[in-house]
C-alpha cells in the first residue's frame, strides 16, 4: 500500500491547480487531500496493471481507511486521506465511498 499511500499532488498545469490558487491555504490543502485521494482511486481503477482480484482488494482497503479516518483511527498518515482536512470544512464520508 506504500506506493498508493502516495498519490501525487496536481500537477501544476492542471486546471486543479490553476482553480486552487484562488482558494485560501486550508481550503486548498483541504482540496488537495480530496484530489489526491481521488488519483489513488483513479490510479488503482484504471492502472490496468493490476489483476482485477488485487485492485478490489486496494479499493476495499481504502474504503476501510475512509470508514477508520471518520472514526478518528486511520491506519495510514497521508495526503490522501487527512482527516482533520476533511474537518475544517466538514466533508461529509459518502461521497468517499462509492
């Protein structure tokens, strides 16, 4: 889980970088949790280089993580999934999960 743990920022020519920039600091940090949790997902969904029984695996892990980072116990420390991000801003878990 270690390289999807690191899903990697947006780039800075992305229109997710571009839009960002007019957010203030904890407001972008807070978007860019959100983006780079939705690159791991993408990134495991769309890799094609995992076998499907390991990508399903993956995606039960992290819909796990989602559930232990709303219950204040995640397992994993990272950009992709912070939950006091997901707090200032009271980011509601459903959207996490489907």
């Amino acid at each position: 889980m270690t390289a999807a743990a690191s899903a990697a920022p947006a780039e800075k020519s992305s229109n997710f970088f571009l839009g960002s920039r007019c957010c203030l600091r904890p407001k972008k940090e807070a978007l860019s949790a959100v983006y780079a949790y939705c690159r791991l997902i993408d990134d495991i969904v769309d890799s094609g280089s995992l076998p499907k029984e390991e990508a399903r695996k993956m995606l039960g892990f992290w819909r796990e993580e989602i559930d232990r980072l709303y219950a204040g116990t995640p397992r994993i420390r990272s950009r992709a999934v912070s939950r006091s991000r997901c707090a200032i801003f009271s980011c509601p878990k459903k959207p996490f999960s489907r």
